[in-house]
C-alpha cells in the first residue's frame, strides 16, 4: 500500500507487518498507564482508548503525508516539464520528450520519466511505459498529462497549445492551494492549541482555584448538604469538566478535518487532543495556586 515511502525511510518491512506491530504498541502503552497512573477510570478510560490506537494511527497518517508530499512535488514540478514540452518544435518525437523530461531538475517527477525512459531502452513501448507512470503518480493533473502525450503520440497531433493550458492550470491550481491553506492555518491551530491546551488549562485552573481556598468546603453551606455530598457536586464537576473536554476535542478535531477536505483525518486529531486535553487539565487541577 505504501512500499514507495517505506522505502524511501529504508524499511524492509511490509504495511500490514507495521501496521500489527503499532497497533501491539498501542496496547501495550494502554496497559502500562492502566498501571501507573492514577487517575479517574473515565479519564484513565478514554486516556487508554486514545493510546491504544494513536500509533497505528501515526503510521497510517505519517505515510499518507508522505505520499501527499510527493505528489505535491510532482504537481509543482509540472508546470515546468509541460512548457518544455510545449516549446520543442512541431513533430517533435515523444521519445525525445521523454528523455529529456528525465532530467534531476524535475525532482520526483523527472525520476518517473527516468523509470519510464528506462522501460523503453529495456524493450517496453512508450505507450506501455507512459501508462506505468500514469499509474504510479496519484495525481489528477500528472495523469492528464500522460494522456496528452498519449494522444498526440498515437494521433502525430500537435498537443502544444494543450500541454501550455495543462500547465497553466498546475499554477492556478497551486497558487489557489497556497491561498487557501493560508486562509485555514489560523483557524486550524486556533482550535487545535485551543482544544489540547488553552481550554483544558482554564477549566482546570479554576478547580485548582476551587481547591486551593477550599471552596469546595464554604461554597455550599446553607443550601442543605452534607460533606460527602459536597464531595460528591465537585467530583460530578469533575467529570462533567471532562466529558465537556472530551466533546470540545471531537469538534475540533472533526472540524479541523472538514475544513482541510479530509474528514478520515478527523480520527487522527481527535485521538491527538483527547489525551493532551486531559492530562493538561489533571496536571493543572493539581497545582496549588495560591
């Protein structure tokens, strides 16, 4: 599934091996804060559940990311490689195209057209060769340009003024992605910083507040309640506190998501926050602040 980034960080093992062992890992850090921490079982509950499954969740996310990446670099690479090609004169021979495409310049996309050109000096036809390469980017735009070369390889057309319009749309399609992943980066660590840190740090701030001038003794006298049932209220706050934490990084993990076009990454935030969430907050609840 992902063999090219697992090779790219020089790892023998397959997905699926990794993938079994990250998720040993995760139960196996479950356990041990099952052991050695002490906390409330709901807390130490959901604490466990996101432990459990945060590294298989790492591994899946961290290689998605780097095949994100080298797409990404494939698509700003294009706009160049698809003027060239435009450029050269009329009849100009795709395999002359496609050696000179091979070039280190193009980074990862010249890599491809190496592979490709490789193909072709080991006896592939171009055709064969260019849909292996259509195949092996994952990306929209480089497959439209395979299928120009194809055309105007199979047809003898002239596909210049095409691979210029091609190439033009990879820069508006990039310029419209740096603005808007621009637009978003405010609002994404906003809630994410918001969700991990800054509520949790208040919430628990203010019981640590409670605690440390004993409110939680004078605060409820006159109304009728004995001490284990004011020891009870504030324990019911503490864990209505964490269920409230608990939604707020759901939300914002869900939204951070959504507004990036990719709700699967939803889980991901979601299972990053909870724990941080809650670990802020018992540690600060904890402090004596006055």
């Amino acid at each position: 599934m992902y063999d090219r980034e697992l090779k790219q960080l020089k790892i023998k093992w397959p997905f699926e091996r990794l993938l079994v062992a990250a998720a040993a890992l995760g139960i196996l850090l479950a356990g041990v804060e099952a052991f050695l921490l002490e906390l409330p079982l709901f807390t130490l509950a959901l604490l466990a559940a996101a432990s459990a499954t945060m590294p298989p969740l790492l591994l899946y996310f961290g290689l998605a990311y780097l095949k994100a990446r080298r797409v990404r670099a494939l698509e700003n690479a294009l706009p160049g490689a698809l003027f060239y090609a435009a450029s050269l004169p009329q009849r100009t021979g795709l395999e002359k195209v496609l050696k000179d495409l091979a070039r280190p310049e193009n980074g990862p996309l010249g890599e491809e057209f190496e592979l490709a050109w490789r193909r072709v000096q080991a006896g592939a036809s171009l055709p064969e060769a260019l849909e292996v390469l259509r195949e092996r980017s994952g990306s929209p735009l480089v497959e439209r340009a395979v299928d120009l070369l194809l055309e105007g390889y199979q047809s003898g057309a002239d596909l210049s003024r095409a691979l210029q319009e091609v190439a033009e749309d990879a820069l508006a399609m990039r310029a419209l992605t740096l603005e808007a992943k621009g637009a978003m980066a405010l609002h994404k660590y906003t809630l994410l910083l918001g969700g991990g840190l800054l509520v949790p740090f208040i919430l628990g701030l203010l019981l640590a507040l409670t605690n440390s001038l004993q409110m939680d003794v004078s605060l409820f006298d006159g109304v009728g309640l004995g001490e284990a049932q004011k020891a009870a209220l504030m324990e019911a706050v503490v864990v209505g506190a964490q269920a409230y934490l608990a939604l707020f990084a759901i939300l914002a993990g869900s939204f951070v998501a959504l507004q990036e076009g990719e709700a699967k990454k939803a889980v991901l935030y979601t299972t990053a926050l909870l724990p941080l969430s809650l670990l802020t907050f018992h540690v600060v609840q904890a402090l004596h602040v006055v």
